[in-house]
C-alpha cells in the first residue's frame, strides 16, 4: 500500500465520521422539531376527546411478563375540566371526573368512589394523583398545559426513525432515551399532528416491562356539558380515601 493509498483512506474514513455524526445530528434535531410541533398543536387545542386502547405488561414473580390491557374514553376541556370512561379487559369498569374544584375516580361495579378536593388546573391535579397519590398515569403527559415542556424533560437522545403507516394515517415515528425509561411515539403527519401511539420501556424495572397506547379517534371539537365533569354518587355509594403510596418515578409517568 502506497503513502498516497494510505492518506486517501484515512481522509474517507474521517470524512465517513464526520458525515455520520452530522446525521446523526440532523435525526436528533427532526425527532425534536417534530415532536415540538405536535405538543404546540396540542397544547392550545382547548377542547377534545380521544379513545386509547391501551396494552401494559405485568412481570410476574417466576419472571414471566403477561400483557394486561383496557380501554379509555378521554375528554379534556382545559384548563381544569377532564372526564374519563375506562374499562378493563376483565369487564371491570371506572370513571373519572374532575370539574376544577374536585377529582373522584368512581368504580360502578364496586359502587364506590375516592375523592379530594384540588381546585386548580389539571396540571395541578395531575401532580397531585401522579405524586402524592402514587396513581401510574402514563398517558398524563399528553394532558398537561405545557406538553413538550414534560415530555422533553430529561431526554438524553433523540431519533427520528422514519415514516410508518398505523390504520392507514401515515406517521412519524419518533424514539427518545429517559434514564429511566425509553419511549416511542408516533405522530400523524399533516396537518394535524396528534399522537396515534406510543410505547414506554420502563428500563429499570426487571423484565423492562412495556406500556403501549393506541389513539384514536380524536375529535378536536367536541360538544361536552358541563354537567359530564361532575359525580354524582349513586345511592348506597361507599366513599372510600385515596391511599398515598410510594411508587418509583418510572412508574408514576
């Protein structure tokens, strides 16, 4: 090999270096702008409702994972008013409500309910159910007044993975790395850049079990009472407390 022939590699293979570090550079970059585009969208649409079919794994105590799963119904009108339909994949079923003043999770089939006074915003009740309550809501994120501000937090790297087609919405599909947890998300392409799924891997926990969430059906225009945000006990309904619990932060997310 000539010391001609050896200079010319060594010119390619630092070349080849700084070509991919520039795009690396660039996927971090998109992968940012793009999820900064659809939690701005989301952020000042005052109104919504959405449906979430929703996937989570349980790691058992032989190590096996199983996947448990349910169904949600969302509407949110901000700054302070939610209400939330779920169902289990057992058939059990909940509801949520918070009108600004006070939150209650309903349980029919129990015919008992949990509530606490947190006049304020729904950032401030969800601070409350996610911190103090210990309630694991990893779809909270989505809700909060400032979206991309929870979401970017702490992120360590960033890739745009390309474009993919869920049901037939054509979509960014987004990958970011937490200390804790690495996630996914994949945002409709157009112009209306909404979430349509995202997945959490929880890195921590043993078995790095998995959330998963499919969005859809949003509807940015929703004709909602104001009577919806508010429970009324059915008679005979047991008020029980909410219990705070102690929970790791990969899991109140």
């Amino acid at each position: 090999m000539t010391k001609r022939t050896k200079v010319l590699i060594l010119t390619a293979a630092l070349l080849s270096g700084v070509v991919a570090a520039a795009q690396l550079e660039d996927t971090e970059a998109r992968a940012l702008a793009v999820l900064k585009e659809s939690t701005d969208y989301l952020s000042k649409v005052k109104s919504f409702r959405l449906d979430a079919e929703l996937g989570f794994d349980v790691v058992q105590a032989d190590g096996q994972t199983i996947e448990f799963g349910a169904t949600r119904k969302i509407t949110i009108r901000r700054p302070d008013h939610t209400y939330v339909e779920g169902r289990r994949r057992d058939g059990q079923s909940s509801r949520f409500y918070f009108d600004g003043q006070v939150v209650t999770l309903s349980h029919p089939d129990q015919n008992a309910f949990a509530s606490a006074k947190i006049p304020g915003t729904l950032d401030k009740m969800l601070d409350y159910l996610i911190d103090e309550v210990g309630v694991p809501m990893p779809l909270a994120d989505l809700f909060y007044s400032d979206v991309y501000a929870v979401l970017s937090e702490h992120i360590e790297a960033s890739v745009y993975v390309g474009i993919s087609n869920l049901g037939g919405v054509r979509c960014h599909h987004l990958a970011f790395r937490h200390p804790e947890a690495d996630w996914q998300i994949w945002i409709e392409d157009g112009e209306r850049p909404l979430p349509r799924r995202l997945v959490i891997t929880y890195k921590t926990y043993e078995g790095t079990p998995q959330f998963r969430a499919r969005l859809f059906d949003w509807d940015l225009a929703p004709d909602v009472p104001d009577s919806l945000f508010s429970f009324k006990p059915s008679p005979g309904a047991q008020q029980v407390p909410f219990v705070a619990r102690t929970k790791p932060e990969a899991e109140r997310r």
